[in-house]
C-alpha cells in the first residue's frame, strides 16, 4: 500500500479510537485497536522533530528514482520504508493494556530482540536511540528496526519498520535515524539467505501478541 494512502488509513482509525475511548462508547467485548502490517512502495519519512539536513539529495533526485518523500507527525528522525521491510503501526488504547508510552516502545523492541533470536541473531536496544540493533566486528551498530510513535489521549499511531529483506542501498541516500556513524542491516544480510515475509510475518504477530499481552481477530 502506498504511504500517503496508509497514513490516511492509519489516521482515521487513530482518530475515531480516540473519539470512542473520549466519549466512552466501547462495548463489552469490543477490540480497542488495530493493527496494520503492510509493506510500501519506496518512501522516505522524517518525523517531526527530524532535521531535513539528514536527506542527503533532493526530493527532485527521489522522485526520479521513483521514491516519494513526507514529513509526518511521528517521533523520530529519518528512514525509509520499502519493498522487503515489515511495516506495522499499532493503532491500540494503551490505557486497555496497561502501558505507558515508554513500556510499549519496550514492547515493540522486544518483539524485533525475540524474533531476531529465531534466527541465532542477538538483537539489542542502544542507550539514547530507540528501535533495535546488532553489534558488528569493530563495535559497529547496524539497526535492524526503527521504531518512531505518536501518542495521544493514550492511543498510538505510527510504530516500526524491520528490515527482512530490504535493498538497503536506499539508506545510502540519508542519514538513517540521524546517525552518520552506524548502519543498517536486515534479517538477511544477517543470516546470509534470503528471508521471506511469509515466514517473518507468523512469528512477528506472536511475539507482538505476547509483549503487548493483547488477543487478535484477523
């Protein structure tokens, strides 16, 4: 899906959780969220808080690679989202779970930590910088997820972006996250295979249910 047709998505969903969980209107029983998981055609993100300086060509070169660029309302500096990188935005009631904002980024993180270690990967966060990281030879810290949120009146929109399959050559054209001395890697890059989404995507859902403490219809 699109980006610009996905946050428009994400932002309805976001807008009328909101509204339901303000006027109390939820009925016993009812989910208190949504989760989107998709994949993008090529497009770069930079959060709100972001400095444009950090995409190093301009939107004129993007577009003639056929990638698209938008400024939006997340946490967070730059990345990018692409073909072979699983996208998933909570739109979910924390107060419903019991988390606060800085529990649920731990949450998302830990999911992307114990599916890494599916593979024989040590995933790890990095004090100062959110998302998930490896450590490479010569202490190099390559990250495989970035995670950038937006929350209000306890409710989430925006979450993260793992690399499984990804062309990383894409991040090759920005400071990802803001970094100049780190690096990206991906599921695999890592594990020296081709790793697909459909086996990514089962054990992702997993972990996330389990670390959010949340039951899912599809």
């Amino acid at each position: 899906m699109s980006y610009g047709e996905c946050w428009d998505l994400q932002r309805s969903l976001f807008d009328a959780l909101c509204t339901k969980k303000l006027n109390k209107e939820f009925q016993e029983g009812e989910p208190r969220g949504t989760i989107l998981i998709v994949e993008h055609p090529a497009v770069y993100t930079l959060g709100k808080s972001g400095h444009a300086e950090n995409m190093l060509c301009t939107t004129e070169y993007l577009e003639s690679l056929g990638a698209e660029f938008y400024h939006i309302d997340r946490g967070g500096d730059i990345t990018f989202h692409g073909p072979g990188q699983l996208v998933c935005y909570p739109i979910v009631d924390l107060d419903a779970i019991g988390l606060g904002v800085r529990r649920y980024i731990e949450a998302l993180e830990q999911t992307i930590i114990d599916l890494a270690a599916d593979y024989g990967i040590e995933a790890h966060r990095s004090e100062g910088a959110s998302g998930v990281w490896i450590t490479r030879p010569g202490n190099r810290l390559e990250k495989l997820c970035a995670i950038g949120v937006r929350a209000s009146h306890g409710v989430t929109m925006h979450g993260l972006a793992m690399n499984v399959s990804t062309d990383l050559n894409w991040f090759h054209l920005i400071n990802p996250c803001g970094f100049t001395d780190r690096g990206v890697c991906s599921l695999t890059t890592l594990t020296g295979r081709e790793v697909t989404m459909e086996e990514v995507k089962p054990k992702f859902i997993n972990y996330l249910t389990k670390n959010l403490n949340v039951k899912y219809k599809k």
